[in-house]
C-alpha cells in the first residue's frame, strides 16, 4: 500500500489536511488568507525549484559535461561509469564552430596546455574567457587544473584535478542549478 502513496498523492494529503484544521479553527475570511497565502508558498517554491536539478539522478539526465584536457582525466572514466554524458577532447581548435563545446551545457577546460594555439600564454584561460564570450551564460565553465588555485583570482569557478568525486558531483549539481 505505501508503494502506491507517490508524492504527489502525499502532497494532496496534507493540503486537505492543512484546509480542515485551518476551516475548522478560524473564521472563514482569516481561513481564506491563511490558504491563499499558504497556496502562494507553494507556488513560489515550486516555480523556483522546477527544472533545477538539485540530486545526483538529476544531474546524471541533465548534465552534459565536457572535459578540454591534453592529458588523460580519470573523473571522466569515473562519470561515464556512473552513466553521465561525458566527453572529453585535447583542445577546441574553433570555440564558436565546435560541435563538442555546442553540445555541453558544462565545460572543464584545463589550464595549462590547452588554448596555446589561440590564445598564446593566456592558454586555457583565453579558452575559457572566449567561450564564455561566444555562449555567454547557456553554458556553466569551471577552470581544471592542478598548477594552482584559482579561488579569487577569475570570475569561473575552480577545481582541482585531484579533487574526489564527491567534489566534481557537488560541482556540477551546483552549476546545473545555475543555468
């Protein structure tokens, strides 16, 4: 029987619920300004949390995540495993034409290596400055590095290489919410 109970169902309850006791303990005007304000609650918050996923499942259906790395990333094995959309490329030879960077909705591009042949010595930072340029905020960029850290000094957000995959989870979940 409680396999049947969906949210939905549960939801419906405890409105009616909530209704009685409200009709039965005040007035009707101050019943009808109780629920009203009561119904805008759930309205703002649903029409704020629709569309944003907020748990792993979530992100494994939205995410589409693109790794621009020369050298070989073990998180993107470890998310493909884990049955997210994932690819990964050695560099972007044209930000604006590329069809793996108009397919992501979450680029990681890597700092050192990656970009030379467009940007120079800005390299993965030119990269990233330029699809954020060309795609403005469709997409969410994150700076993947192990030379330093970044927090602070760019307006991307940053993570480490060697970070767990608890951390590149947490990441992309907070900057699917974004979009």
């Amino acid at each position: 029987m409680l396999e049947s109970f969906n949210r939905n169902q549960g939801v419906i309850a405890a409105v009616t619920l909530i209704f009685s006791l409200i009709s039965y303990f005040f007035n009707k005007r101050l019943s009808l300004i109780i629920l009203i304000a009561l119904f805008a609650i759930i309205l703002i918050t649903y029409i704020t949390q629709r569309g944003k996923p907020k748990k792993f499942n979530d992100a494994q259906k939205t995410a589409k995540i693109l790794f621009i790395d020369d050298k070989e990333c073990q998180i993107v094995t470890s998310l493909s495993r884990n049955n997210f959309d994932v690819k990964k490329i050695n560099d972007v030879a044209s930000p604006a034409t590329d069809t793996n960077v108009q397919w992501a909705n979450i680029i990681f591009v890597d700092y050192k290596d990656v970009g030379k042949k467009l940007f120079g010595r800005k390299e993965g930072l030119g990269l990233i400055a330029e699809l954020k340029r060309v795609y403005g905020n469709k997409k969410r960029y994150i700076i993947y590095s192990s030379v330093q850290d970044f927090g602070g000094l760019v307006d991307f957000e940053y993570i480490r290489k060697n970070a767990s995959y608890d951390e590149f989870i947490s990441l992309i979940t907070t900057e699917l919410a974004k979009l």
